[in-house]
C-alpha cells in the first residue's frame, strides 16, 4: 500500500511538474511571401540566406503572378509581393494595395523555347519561323496567355514573329509556367514557351532558342510590401533581396538584376 501511494504522488508530482513547465516555443515566422513561379528555387534560396543571418525565415507561396494579384486583391493576408510582371502590381496599385514608396523592379529574364530532352529538335527563332511544322501533331505548352506574364509574354512574340496564327490551336494552356514546364519535362507537349531560369531548374528539357528581346516586353519582375502587411521583419526581407547579397543569389539562378 505505502507503495501504491508513493507511486501515486510521483505521477501527481510528474503531471504537476508538466503543468508549471513552460511550453515550448515555437519557431518565429518570418514576413509571408508572395512570389511569381518562376523564383521557387531562387526566392527559396534568398530565404534560407536570410534565415542564415538568425532571422525568422520567410513564409513563401508560389502561383502565377495573376493568381496571387487576385487572391491579394481579396483580402488575403501577406507582407510582399513578387510579380513576374508590372501589369499585376500595377493592379495592386491601382487598388491601393501597396506601401507607398515600395515598388521597385529588381529582377529581369529572358524567354525560351524548350523542347523534351528525349526529342530535342533544332529550329532558329526568327520571324516566321516553322514552329507548326516542328511541333508537328505535338502541343505547344505556354502558361494561360490570356493572364499568366509568361504566357503573355510567349503570345506577344510569337505575335510578332507572325507564328501566333498558325500555332494558337495547338497551345494548351497551363496555370503558372512551371506547370507548362512540366507538361515538356513529361513529354506531354513536343515543346512550351518558358523563361529562361525554368529551363535551368529541370535536366529533363533543352532550349531549342531565346526569343528576341525585340519580340516582346522587357521581362521585369517587381517586389513592393503590401499595404496590409504588418509583420516587423517585412521591410528588412525587402532590403535584404535588393542588396548586393541578395542579387547575388538571384544571378547564381540565371535572373538578371536591377
């Protein structure tokens, strides 16, 4: 009996010593992060430098440009946001959702054409060039060219090109241009429209070519903090990713820098 009771107040002292313990903390997050497909590896990259230096690492969330413009414009919570084009921050702006004096383009990239490492084939990109005859009864991969900034920008060139017409029904339409990045690296399409730093994230796609600067608008991606954003370390991430450090990491990923 003595020691059943003794063996009932261990477990009591146990539990109540459990109880006065203090919890155990939590890691810090860092400032979310709304960031253009494109810069998964890169913007990864930039946070874990960051979360190197002894700051909370930042939140990231990956879509395409329009996606994230549209969820922002809803009332979802974030810090900053990263567009693969002006056009959705301008958005953003145009509703008073960004910081004052926060816009900055920071970060360019050039397009390509990337075919399926297993059937490579080789075609100069040059105005009226035989994208149709190449893809054959193949599919062209691009994202949405109706809202997503790569594919928007793949519709402008080969528009200009004077290709457009004659390729517009074979084009599937993906989400973000790292999913029609993957319909390539599948061989699900015989060739997509992509930018230049997706083509370097993946061994199973070549570039067949780049198209002209000339044949679409400049390629710029610009980072602002939200108006809605609160968190403390927001404004430091921003700078930290405009810094000569930060660039840095950026150019290790193919991007051009501002």
């Amino acid at each position: 009996m003595e020691f059943r009771i003794a063996g009932r107040w261990l477990l009591m002292g146990a539990l109540s010593a459990f109880a006065a313990a203090p919890a155990i903390a939590q890691p810090a997050k860092g400032p979310l992060v709304l960031a253009a497909a494109s810069l998964q590896e890169s913007l990864t990259a930039a946070a874990d430098a960051w979360a190197a230096k002894g700051n909370p690492r930042p939140v990231l969330s990956f879509a395409a440009s329009s996606v994230l413009a549209r969820q922002i414009d809803a009332g979802a919570p974030a810090d900053l946001f990263i567009s693969a084009d002006e056009q959705w921050m301008d958005y953003l702006a145009g509703r008073q959702l960004i910081a004052p004096g926060t816009r900055t383009n920071f970060l360019t990239n050039t397009l390509v054409l990337v075919a399926p490492t297993s059937q490579p084939f080789k075609l100069a990109i040059t105005p009226g060039f035989a994208l149709a005859a190449a893809l054959g009864s193949g599919r062209l991969a691009m994202a949405d060219p109706d809202a997503v900034p790569a594919g928007k920008y793949g519709k402008a060139a080969l528009t200009s090109l004077g290709v457009w017409s004659s390729v517009e029904s074979k084009v599937v339409r993906a989400e973000n241009v790292r999913a029609a990045l993957l319909l390539v690296a599948r061989d699900e399409a015989a060739a997509g429209i992509v930018y230049a730093t997706d083509a370097r994230a993946t061994t199973d796609v070549v570039v067949v070519g780049s198209f002209p600067a000339t044949s679409h608008a400049p390629i710029v991606y610009p980072l602002a903090q939200l108006a809605s954003s609160r968190h403390r370390d927001a404004a430091a991430f921003r700078t930290f990713l405009l810094s000569p450090a930060g660039q840095q990491v950026f150019a290790r990923y193919g991007f051009g820098t501002q």
